[in-house]
C-alpha cells in the first residue's frame, strides 16, 4: 500500500515565519555590533585642533527676569581670542563685559538656557561681546561651569 503523503501548510507557514524571524535578528545584530565598531574607530581617529589664547571672563550668578521654573544660573565663562593684544582691551572693558553677559543672562528663556550643549547661549554671548570690541574678536566661549536652576 501506498502512503498518502499531505503537506501541513499550517506547520509549513510557522517554519517560514520562523526562520525569516531568526534571519532578522541575526542581520540586525550583525549590523548593530560592526556599525558600533566603526564608530569607536571614528573617534580614535578625532584630533583635537589646536585652541587659541584664552582669557578667564570670571563668575556669574544671575536671577532670570521672567522665568517660572528657572530662578538663577551660575556660570563661568571663558574666551579664545584671536590676538594676544586683545586682552588689554579686554581687561579695560571687564565692566561692560560683565554687564553684557549678565544682561544675556537674565533675557534669556528657558528652551534656550536647558539646551544640552548650550551652542545657542554661546553664540548670543559671542556676538554680544563682539559688538563692545574694537580691536578684535572673541572666536569662542567656553563655560567652564553652567548651572541652571
């Protein structure tokens, strides 16, 4: 006697969607770990440039004008310059400089003062105090501490 052989298409779809599973997750982790490889070989790679001089702008600890959630920030800033001769020039304006920033400050909002990497705050500083100089221009500000609260 011959045997009746039927195929099972129910157990046939199941292997299938099985192995299309397993196939996934093997390519997705595959993928995951050499691209996570890259990266780390990427920021090996990255070179620090070199920085320029710098001048120490001092503390600050101002109160938010307008602000429900923020009462104050408490912040130290530094500068890159682009010339050495600028600090003289710096160092006579410290009393404008430091009105100017404090009054950055206290004007800004609070989308602007809880960003992550504070780029934008940076930038109005920057441009602020590039408006008050005469003989040069800062090219970068660094918070060396930043505390919103």
């Amino acid at each position: 006697m011959a045997e009746n052989k039927t195929i099972n298409y129910k157990m046939l779809t199941l292997i299938i969607v099985l192995v299309i599973i397993i196939t996934g997750v093997a390519s997705f982790t595959f993928f995951t770990y050499f691209s996570v490889a890259e990266n780390s070989e990427e920021k090996e790679e990255f070179k620090i440039e070199d920085i320029r001089s710098t001048y120490m702008v001092g503390d600050f600890v101002v109160n938010i004008t307008d602000n429900s959630r923020i009462n104050f920030i408490r912040a130290s800033l530094v500068f890159e310059i682009e010339d050495n001769n600028l600090i003289e020039e710096l160092e006579k304006r410290k009393p404008q400089l430091r009105d100017t920033i404090i009054t950055t400050l206290r004007s800004q909002n609070e989308t602007i003062l809880k960003e992550a990497n504070a780029q934008t705050i940076k930038s109005i500083i920057k441009n602020e105090v590039n408006k008050i100089l005469k003989s040069g221009e800062i090219t970068n500000v660094w918070f060396t501490e930043l505390v919103v609260q």
